[in-house]
C-alpha cells in the first residue's frame, strides 16, 4: 500500500483542470453547506477572477484543505472559504493553508472575516479584530485585518 502525501498547490482559476475544481467546490459543499447547515451562494463569481489564487493541500490528488485569495478594489487582498476537511482536522492543514497564503499576501493589507471561535487562530497570523462580531449564515464572524 502507497502512503498518502499531502502537497500544496496553488493555482489561478484558469490553471485548474476540471477535476480538480470539481472536488474543491465538492469540498467547500461538504463543509460550509452540507456539515455547517449554511445555504449560501458559494459560487459567488470571485473564483473567476484573474486575481484570485486558489491555495490547497491535497492528498493523494484529492483536496483535504482549501482557501482562496482574492484582490480587493482598494489594492489590499482579502483570504476567505478556508476549509479543512473533517478527515484532515488536526494535522495543521489550515496553518500550512495560511502560510501559503501569506507568502501570496507579502507586506500588502489583507482582510478576512474569521468564524468567530476561531478569531485566536488567525492572531496567531498578525490578523487583529476590525469590527463588531456579526451573524453570517447564522454563524457569528468577526472581521479582521492585516498590514
């Protein structure tokens, strides 16, 4: 039997084969709307744009972790969808989702609005609450900044 590798990948939306956009979009289903109960539009036209980079770890080609980075109109960069599957919860696939995005980020201002109970997490990345909590998709979020 192979062991499993997990490999970072990071790709424009014009760089990703069919498949693999196929099981990143199944893997943000599986999470945000099917295991958090959140009926929202996912597909919410950001992955298309040419500045969005698109950050995974996969796992034997199947994605385990996800996020996405996008340009915003003030020249900052905003992370968002962050998403680990709950078979890889544990194994530090967020953290590393996160590193890679950094690099991506640079000195440039980022924003991201953090789940709540997981504000903590994202201090430990330089990102400082920037408003008041509020309810997105029945989920309290709390908007933070970087930079």
């Amino acid at each position: 039997m192979q062991p499993q590798t997990d490999e970072l990948r990071v790709a424009s939306f014009a760089d990703l084969d069919t498949t693999t956009l196929y099981r990143l979009l199944e893997l943000r289903c599986a999470v945000f709307v099917v295991e958090q109960e959140c009926a929202y539009p996912d597909l919410d036209g950001r992955d298309l744009e040419p500045a969005t980079r698109h950050v995974w770890v996969a796992r034997s080609e199947v994605p385990v972790a996800y996020l996405r980075v996008l340009g915003e109109p003030d020249g900052g960069l905003r992370i968002g969808r962050v998403v680990v599957a709950k078979e890889a919860r544990g194994a530090g696939m967020a953290g590393r989702l996160m590193d890679a995005a950094l690099e991506i980020v640079g000195a440039r201002p980022s924003v991201l609005d953090a789940q709540a109970h997981l504000a903590d997490f994202y201090a430990r990345y330089g990102y400082a609450p920037a408003g008041d909590t509020f309810l997105e998709d029945g989920i309290p979020h709390v908007p933070m900044t970087r930079g």
